[in-house]
C-alpha cells in the first residue's frame, strides 16, 4: 500500500479490511442497520434526481399489481415481476455510474461518454426483457 507520499506502508493481515475504506469497521446488526439507511437514502436519490427511474418506478406500481393478476401460475407472476424489477435494478446501476462519471469530470470525454452509452445500452436490454418476458407469459 502506499501513502499520499508514494511511500510503501507495511499492511498487517488484520488491517487489510480497514485500509480499503473507513467506513468498513461495522459489523452484525449496525452494520445491517446502516445498509438499509444507505439503500434507502440511493432509492430516494434516484427518485428526486433521475427521471428514468421515476418513470420506471410508476411502470412498476402499474405492472407489479397487473403482474399478479395476470400470471395464472407463480412462476408466470414471478417472471412478470422479476423482469420489471430488473429494470429498476439495471436503471440503479446506470444512475450511479453516470453519478461516478459526471463526479470524476463534467468535461466531454470519449471513454465518460461510453461508459454512459454502455449503462443506457443495458437499461434498454432490461426494458426488450420485460417486453420478451411479458408477451411470453401473456401471449404465448
């Protein structure tokens, strides 16, 4: 490991995990107490701030519900679901990269703008799996 001075720094065994973040040192029941509070505090971030996922959360309090009433079996109502959430799922991930990329540089860069396209590339996969899932389940 080394310091801000590019001297190397010995690294016991011990302090591996503590050395990655400062925040690392939770465990048990605090730790399970914080990521929710974390996840929480992400859902309400994409929700103010990314009107993708906004979008998307109102497609899924209209699906979910419909999901259920139109599977005629489980499986077809956890198939119907699951792929609707994936897309909140794939829209989280997208968001938190364009975050990453935007917080790195607001400068136009080649390699921030694939990093975007490829996010947005793999939320319109997760939206033709909903479309693939659904017209199976209900028309197949």
């Amino acid at each position: 490991m080394l310091t801000p001075s590019n001297k190397p720094v010995e690294q016991s065994q011990n302090s591996k995990h503590l050395a990655t973040s400062p925040f690392k040192g939770k465990t048990g029941i605090r730790r399970l107490i914080n990521a929710f509070g974390y996840s929480l505090e992400g859902f309400k971030a994409a929700f103010v701030h990314e009107d993708a996922f906004r979008q998307e959360v109102f497609l899924a309090i209209v699906l979910v519900p419909l999901a259920v009433y139109l599977g005629e079996s489980p499986v077809e109502q956890a198939l119907l679901i699951a792929s609707v959430l994936l897309v909140l799922i794939v829209e989280l991930l997208n968001s938190a990269i364009e975050a990453a990329v935007d917080h790195t540089s607001t400068e136009h860069h080649a390699l921030a703008k694939q990093a975007k396209d490829i996010g947005s590339a793999a939320v319109f996969i997760a939206l033709l799996i909903v479309a693939v899932v659904w017209g199976l389940v209900l028309f197949a």
